[in-house]
C-alpha cells in the first residue's frame, strides 16, 4: 500500500496491482472485494442516475449499452436489475482488456444472465452496430493523456444516446481515508494498494474540461458532476 506523501495538484504516476499479471484466482478474490467496497460507497449511483435522466423507456425498442473496462460486471448486472424494474428492455455488454476478468464476470451473473461479455482492447473492438449507450467505471484512470483523449472521442462517434463515464475525483482526504478503510475492513491486499493510487492517478473538473475540449467536445456538450464520495463523472446526452 502507497506510504509516501502525495501532490494531489497532478495525476500520479504509480501502477497498480491489478495491472500486473497475477492468478486468475488471485484476480477474482481482488474483483470481490472491489465490487464490495463499490457496493458500501455507492458507486453505481452516479450511472443510474444519468440512466435515469435519458427517458429511455419512451425510446419505443431495445437499448443497447456498452461497458467499457466491466472488470467484475457488477455495474452491468446493476443496471440490469434497474432497467428490469423499469420495465426497459435493455442488451447490456461487457469488455474487458483481461480476459481473466471477463471468465470471472461471465462465473459471476450466472448462466441464466443475458448479458454479452467481450474479451478485448477497446480500440480494436469493432461491434456489429453502433451503441445506444456507453459507460465506464474506474477504468479511465488507468489510461494516460493521449489514450484519454482518444477514448472520449471513441464513445462519442459510437454512442447513440450518450456517454457516461464514472471515475474518481484526486483529493487528499479520499486518498487518506480510503487507505485506512480498506485496511481496517481487511480488504485484499490488492484493493488496498490500488484504491489510494486509483485516487491519485484520477482527475479534477479542469482536468477533465481540457480532455474533452481536445476530443473535439464543446463545455455545453458535457455535464462534469462530484458525487460523495469521492466520484468524479463526465456525462454526455446527445440531442
């Protein structure tokens, strides 16, 4: 777990466990942990939220939504559950650059989940059809300026309806408290290591106003909200 002092004033460099090749064991106690630490601090709230706002059960037909980076698949098997007690008819599918991930998220929703898991690079992920929606969640900071910049405009050519990306916000006292909780509440050494530095190497409003403006994005295009605790998030509704 990082013991060093931070500059919160520019996104860290520091890798994460979770980066690096381990069992796919190993892996999997990692993502349950990090699913339940998502879990206690909310972090699907931010999405359903934005899902919320897009009037998505008068579309009149299926919606589709890609997740970008699903890592365990909670968040889409959350959205699921959401559309379902909507009454939304929604394909949901998951990619993931680790293919050990996409064996354990695939484990994880059970055989009776209908939802589509995708092991691969994003960028070369070449999809039958455009997306209605894409959404990713603690999976841009893990990628650097230009990879970044990239991306936002990736889900801008291929999402329908919009985008919403769901990442953290580089504070102190997040960092700080996060270190502390996951080490009291006995989380795997992974988390513990990886949920400080995922604070650190994540973005501020600025930040994030300067990404998307290099993308091609105009300030009216995007909505940048906090979410406590701890959540910075980049929404995008097309007209």
């Amino acid at each position: 777990m990082p013991r060093e002092s931070q500059d919160f004033s520019r996104r860290a460099r520091l890798r994460e466990k979770m980066d690096e090749p381990c069992s796919r064991e190993e892996m999997r106690a990692c993502l349950e942990d990090l699913a339940r630490l998502n879990r206690w601090f909310l972090a699907t709230r931010p999405v359903l939220a934005w899902l919320g706002r897009l009037d998505l059960a008068g579309r009149g037909r299926r919606v589709t939504l890609l997740d970008v980076g699903c890592g365990y698949g909670d968040t889409l098997r959350r959205i699921g559950r959401w559309a379902e007690a909507r009454a939304i008819p929604m394909d949901l599918t998951g990619i993931d650059l680790n293919p050990d991930a996409v064996a354990i998220a695939t484990e994880a929703s059970g055989p009776a989940s209908a939802i589509r898991w995708v092991a691969c690079d994003v960028f070369a992920y070449k999809p039958p059809a455009p997306f209605d929606l894409i959404v990713s969640s603690l999976f841009t900071h893990h990628l650097d300026d230009e990879e970044l910049i990239r991306f936002v405009g990736w889900m801008e050519a291929r999402a329908g309806f919009g985008w919403c990306i769901n990442d953290l916000c580089r504070a102190p006292i997040p960092y700080y408290l996060l270190r502390a909780f996951a080490r009291v509440a006995g989380l795997h050494a992974f988390v513990q290591h990886d949920g400080p530095v995922s604070i650190a190497r994540a973005f501020r409003p600025q930040d994030w106003r300067r990404i998307c403006a290099e993308a091609g994005l105009k300030e009216r295009d995007v909505i940048i909200r906090a979410y406590t605790p701890a959540r910075l998030c980049v929404m995008r509704r097309k007209a």
